[in-house]
C-alpha cells in the first residue's frame, strides 16, 4: 500500500469516529432535553411520623430477641441482624406508605430521641465494626 491510501483510511477512520461521537453526543443532549420531570417527593405528616417510629418501638423488642436467638453470645452478630431486620421494615414500610426510605428512618430516630431515657432492650447505638478473631 501506499502513503497516501494509508492516510485516506486513517482520514475515513478519523471522520467515523467523530461522527459516532457526535451523534451520541447529540442524542444525549435530545433525551436530557425531553425528559420527564421526576414527580415531587411525598412526605410523611407529623402524624404519620409518629404512627411509623411508635409501630418501629413496638417491633422492636421481637427483632432483638430473634437477633439473640440467632446470634447468642455474638453482640456485633446481634446487632447486625437486628439492623438488618429495622432495614427490611422500614423499606417495606416506605414501599406501603410510597415515601422516600429515609422519611422512615427520620420517624424511627426521631422516635428513638423523643422517647426519653432508653430501657433495655432499646438502644440508639450499634456495636463497633471489627475484625473478628475467627471467621466460620
């Protein structure tokens, strides 16, 4: 081949490549611009506030003891699970009520801070993530 069929390919190459470009380009500006606007969020009332963070109280000490059933003997295990339980909840409870995850989880603290000193089992705090000494 020659230099100069050499330079014509790279030349078709080059002006394939940025006509690709370009048209992407110029298709992402088209659906950016023609989106729908997303719908506004709803929230939950003072009310449904506290109905949501008192049903969470009144779950909690049934997800404690289930954590301390699977878990005796291993705190960090414990409250794990137990999150892991609170997190089903509030995500069911969330999809039920069509409100954002965090609206519950603003319920439950709220709660957890309205309600005065805690008695066992409640507690606003989590076991410190570390390493283990074994892993099964």
């Amino acid at each position: 081949m020659t230099d100069t069929t050499t330079r014509v390919r790279w030349r078709r190459a080059s002006l394939a490549g940025w006509l690709a470009f370009s048209l992407c380009g110029v298709t992402v500006g088209v659906r950016a611009a023609t989106v729908a606007p997303a719908p506004e969020r709803k929230h939950l009332s003072d009310v449904e506030r506290a109905q949501a963070g008192r049903a969470a109280a009144a779950e909690e000490p049934r997800w404690r003891a289930q954590s301390l059933h699977n878990f005796p003997g291993d705190r960090w295990s414990q409250d794990d699970d137990f999150s892991a339980s609170e997190r089903k909840w509030v995500t069911g409870e969330a999809e039920r009520r069509k409100v954002p995850v965090e609206e519950v989880f603003r319920a439950v603290d709220d709660e957890l801070r309205a309600s005065g000193p805690l008695r066992p089992p409640r507690k606003a705090t989590a076991a410190p993530c570390k390493p283990r000494a074994f892993y099964d």
